[in-house]
C-alpha cells in the first residue's frame, strides 16, 4: 500500500467512530434477521442516543458493533476496522456498559478489584497499575462519588452503586469509544439528568465517542449529536 | 523403613497433593462453569484407561488423550453448534461411558479381576508411586504458577465471562488450559482415586469453598480438598477399605462440616454484633 492510501486509510479511521453499510445480521438458529438493511455512519467523538422500542433491535446493534455478531450481509468497520475480523481489536479499544448489570451479594470482589479488572487486556504478568492510571483512578473516585465504595464486596452496593463501578472500569480503559446499554434502567429519576451530564463531560474532557442504547430519552436529550430510532430491525430516522 | 508405613507416607503425601490440586482446581472449574466438562472429562479419562487396558497400552498416556479429546470435542461442539457446553458434556459422558462399558466387556475376565482393572474403577494406595506423586505436584505448581501470572484475565473472567470478552479478553484460550490442565491431573489420579469418585474429589471442596467465603476461595477448596485425601487414606488404611470411596464419603463429610462450622460462626458473629448495640437503637 502507497503512503498516500495509507494516509487516506488513516484518516478514514481518524474520522468515523462506526460505518455501517446495508448491514444485516441474525443470532444463531434463527431465520429471521435482528437487523435489517443498516445504514449508519457515526463520526467520533460524538455523543449518539439509539433509542426504539422494545425488540427494535438497539442491544443487537451494540452487540453487532463488538464482534459478538457477525455481518451476514453488507459491510461493517468499527474504529476503521473491518468486522468481525478485527473483534479483539476493536473491544480493546471500546468500552461497554451491560444492561441491568447486577451481581449477587456473595460476588467475591470488592468495587476496587472490579474496577483494576477492566485493565486486563493490556497487563503484562505481574504488572501493577501505573502511576497514570492511579492518577486517572483517584480522579474517576471523585467524579463518580463513588471513593468511600472502593473497598466494599461489589455484590452489596446498590444497582446505581454498581453501574457508577462500572462505568468507572469502562473510563479507567481509556476506550476510544464507550458503549452503554441502558444506562439509567438502575438509576433513579433524580440522578438521570446528572447522570447524562456527566457522560456529555467525560465525551467533551476525553474526546470519546459514546453511543448510548436507552428507550428512556429524556434524561440525555439535551446531551445527543446524534439520535438513532430503530424499529423492527431497521434504522427508522436519524437525527 | 518398615514397608506398610512407607507406602502410608507416600499415600499421605499423594493424597495432599492431589486433595490440594483438586480443591483449587475445583473451584475454577466450578467457577468458570466447568464443573460438567471436568465430570465429561473425568469420564472420557476411564474410556481412555478401559481402551488402555484392552489393548495393553500405557494407562496414563491414552487416559489423557482421552481426557483431552473429550474436552476439545466439547467445546468444538459448543462453539461450532451453538450448543450449551452442558448438553455438549452430557452427550460427550454418554459416549465415552459406552466407549468404556464396551471396552471393560471386551476386555478378558482374568486382566478384568486384576488389580489394575480394580485401580481404574474404584482407585488403589499402592498407585501412587514417588514419581506420580512428584509429576502430580508439578502440575500443581503449573496451575498456581498460571493462576498468578494471568490473574488480571482469569479474575475478569470469573467476574463475568461476556464483559471479559468485550473489553478483548481471550476467554477461549484460557478455557482450554484449564482443560489441558484438569486432563493431565486427572489422567494420573485415576489409579489413585479411581475414575468413578475421582469426581467428587473435585466438585466437593469447590462447592464447600464457594458457598463459604467470598475471599481466597481457590485456597479454601484446597485446604478442604487436602484435608479430605489425607482423612480418605488414614479410613482406607485402618478399616482396609477402597480408597477411592473413602476419599469421597471425606471429601463430602469434611465439605459438609466445614459448611455447616462456618455458617454457625456467622450466625454468632452477627448475633455478637447486633447485642453490642445498645437496647433501642437496634434495627
């Protein structure tokens, strides 16, 4: 490849977070498609809502752009990669937010080992957390209140406890794109709004890419570049 | 040195060895799911040992391979149809129980009646020879040496499977060496503790360490694991019993008891903690 394709290759990734073209996919042993016909480009460092009714296929879409599904038809490239041929890659540089995580009382980690597990993929043996990521660690405590939780076993805190650990594991990767799937089904309608605050502030202090998945639209709609309604599979409007 | 209390001692020391390495394996078998796959396993490990004996070919060899087969044919299965890893065992187990079953029928009545046939079914003391009992430890030492060095993947792993994979996490490969690892343990315990209670040896301390402590458990799972062999040699030798099945009816007692002494020790420790509150500020 000439440097000047590779530069054009370059910048493509440099410029979309996620291109989706005419994409179909299934879950295994079925025969009907989850997602029908997707066209979506999605630029980075953009804040995206995917909304849509129950069964629209919003999880599907961000299970598809993690590699656990596979294209059965039409193109995928998810930070510049083709999928899902470069699915490790890729959820090394992404994070993601189940929906309703929720572990057991008798979860044998506290919220702090939970946390430093996210780091996984990038330790060697034996490596312990660099100075950088402690730095960014103490500073994730503080911005998600969530410091006096640290050494509590993670199966006792609440269900918006347990989402703030988590979303301070997805922030300590330092992922170029954050996906998160039903982010305020645990929290409670006072905390939405705060909540949807502090994801616009995390985009705008580390220049990420969030695509958020929530039927709930109200809280974040102030906060969205781009808003994604799915019905039945398909993309319906894109605004 | 007297004879009998020589192979006491290396009895002792097999059975320590092997409680400990079933006890901590145990609990990342049952931990990561695998509890079925091991028992699969454990089952594929007698059909290779049966075939073994047929045909007059090394025991421990052909019990691993079988061992190891079992658990890729599983998990080809699993991953190539869709299938729950479960159901995938549980089919697996049937097969390789009829491989065996054949095998033992096919197999003449006079080698059948011998000690060897009798080591493979229900396991022997004189089995374990100072090098099985070293080649056991080393494996031991593999699987706490490999439990370190990937702790960060194995304990977000164990966490949760699904996020482990998406933050890239290559749960596949992690998998299979406990399975390789599980296969090479229970290749050589089989003449120790026999392919048919082998199993409990495993699964009992696992369960009893998971459902008592949330911290340590790997060591917990050990410690009861070891326990339980050394209790299973000493009622094996003193009522001249199979060891095999004393090691299992301790493993369960020991498993059991340890359960019951701890559940007993919270109780009373939240009962001391709840009286030292004063009277009406309590819940």
């Amino acid at each position: 490849m000439g440097i000047y394709a590779e530069s054009a290759v370059f910048l493509e990734r440099a410029m979309y977070a996620v291109e989706m073209e005419d994409v179909y996919t299934a879950y295994p042993k079925t025969s009907d498609a989850a997602l029908r016909g997707i066209d979506l480009t999605v630029p980075r460092e953009k804040l995206v809502l995917i909304t849509g009714p129950n069964g629209a296929g919003k999880t599907t879409l961000l299970e598809l752009i993690l590699g656990f599904l596979r294209p059965i038809r039409g193109r995928l490239r998810v930070l510049g990669y083709e999928m899902p041929k470069y699915s490790r890659l890729v959820r090394r540089k992404c994070s993601y937010v189940m929906q309703d995580f929720m572990k057991p009382y008798n979860t044998p980690y506290t919220a702090r080992e939970v946390i430093l597990m996210g780091l996984a993929p990038y330790k060697a043996p034996f490596e312990k957390i660099s100075r950088e990521e402690q730095k960014l660690l103490d500073f994730l405590l503080e911005f998600l209140d969530i410091g006096g939780l640290l050494d509590k076993p993670f199966g006792t805190l609440s269900g918006g406890q347990q989402q703030r650990v988590m979303l301070a594991r997805a922030l300590l990767r330092r992922p170029e794109m954050l996906l998160l799937d039903e982010p305020f089904s645990s929290i409670d309608a006072d905390s939405r709004i705060e909540f949807a605050h502090l994801l616009d502030d995390i985009r705008r202090r580390y220049g990420m890419t969030i695509l958020v998945v929530s039927h709930d639209v109200s809280p974040i709609l102030g906060y969205t570049d781009i808003i994604v309604r799915l019905r039945n599979g398909r993309v319906v409007d894109v605004e | 040195m007297n004879f009998i209390l020589m192979i006491f001692i290396e009895s002792i020391f097999a059975a320590y060895v092997a409680g400990f390495l079933c006890g901590y394996l145990g609990v990342y078998l049952s931990r990561l799911r695998l509890i079925t796959l091991g028992f699969a396993v454990a089952h594929g490990a007698i059909a290779g040992a049966s075939i073994a004996f047929l045909f007059g070919l090394n025991v421990e060899i052909l019990s691993f391979v079988f061992g190891v087969s079992v658990a890729l044919v599983v998990e080809y299965i699993h991953k190539r149809f869709d299938v729950e890893r479960d159901i995938a065992s549980m089919y697996v187990f049937s097969l390789s129980s009829a491989v065996a079953i054949i095998a033992i029928y096919m197999t003449p009545t006079l080698l059948l009646t011998s000690d060897i046939a009798s080591m493979i079914l229900w396991g022997s003391i004189l089995a374990m020879t100072i090098e099985k009992i070293v080649f056991l430890a080393v494996v031991l030492a593999i699987l706490i040496a490999y439990t370190r060095i990937f702790r960060w993947e194995l304990d977000s792993i164990l966490f949760d499977k699904k996020l482990a994979e998406a933050e890239g996490v290559n749960v596949d490969i992690h998998t299979i060496a406990f399975v390789l690892i599980s296969a090479s343990a229970i290749s050589i315990l089989l003449r120790f503790v026999g392919g048919l209670l082998l199993f409990s040896l495993i699964f009992g301390p696992a369960v009893a360490a998971t459902s008592m402590t949330y911290k340590k458990q790997n060591i917990v799972g050990a410690t009861i694991g070891s326990i339980s062999g050394i209790l299973g040699v000493i009622i094996s030798f003193h009522f001249d019993l199979p060891v095999g099945s004393t090691i299992a009816i301790s493993t369960c007692i020991t498993s059991i008891l340890a359960s019951i002494a701890i559940n007993l020790y919270f109780k009373r420790a939240l009962k001391n903690t709840i009286e030292s509150i004063p009277v009406g500020h309590r819940p």
